[in-house]
C-alpha cells in the first residue's frame, strides 16, 4: 500500500450556514478515523455568502484550526468556485464537494476504498 497518499478535501459554501459545520465536521472525522495511511488536509471557500457562513467557518477553526477558509467578496458561481479550490490544493488529489451535504463523507470513504484497493 502506497503511504504517500496526498488529499485535499475542498468544499465549496454559498449560504449554508444551516449546513456547512456537519459537513465539516463528518469530513473531519472521517478522515481522522480513517484506517488508510494518508496525509490530507481541508478547506472551504465562502463564496460570497449573503448569510452567516463566513462566520460559521471562523467559529469551526477554533474547533478544527488546520481548517483552511477562503473568502470571495462577491459570489463567483459554482464552476469558477470549483476552479478556485482546485488552485488553492495542497496535496496530489482532489476531492470537491459542496456545502449544502448533497454529498455526505461516506462518499468520500468509498472513494478512497475504491482508490487504496
């Protein structure tokens, strides 16, 4: 099994506060409590909320502080947010999801079964 596994965990949050901290947080602990060897990190763009996900995020880093927030001023639209997050990666692969919970962290888990194996 290759122990260099590399993941950025990249959300992308337009007016979720309603939602935005379970999907944090299930993404979280997902990868904290995953039995794969791999080094990741994650961050969520705010892009350009109108409601309180910006401080939602900042209040999640005090829990979460390698949380990596990013801000857009003005909403940048879900392609260009995408984009955005997809520069901002730290590590080899990618995962992007949204901030609505659309996608729980259980797909993430099965794609990584499916990519270790």
């Amino acid at each position: 099994m290759d122990t260099n596994i590399s993941l950025s965990v990249l959300i992308a949050a337009k007016d979720e506060e309603l939602s935005i901290t379970e999907v944090v947080k299930s993404h979280f602990t997902l990868l904290q409590e995953i039995k794969y060897p791999i080094n990741w990190d994650i961050g969520v763009l705010d892009d350009g909320s109108s409601d309180s996900t910006l401080t939602v995020l900042t209040e999640l880093k005090k829990q979460f502080p390698e949380l990596k927030i990013w801000h857009n001023n003005k909403p940048s639209g879900i392609a260009n947010a995408f984009k955005q997050l997809a520069a901002n990666a730290q590590h080899e692969w990618i995962y992007i999801t949204s901030g609505d919970g659309q996608f729980p962290a259980e797909a993430l888990e099965l794609m990584i079964k499916a990519w270790i194996m």
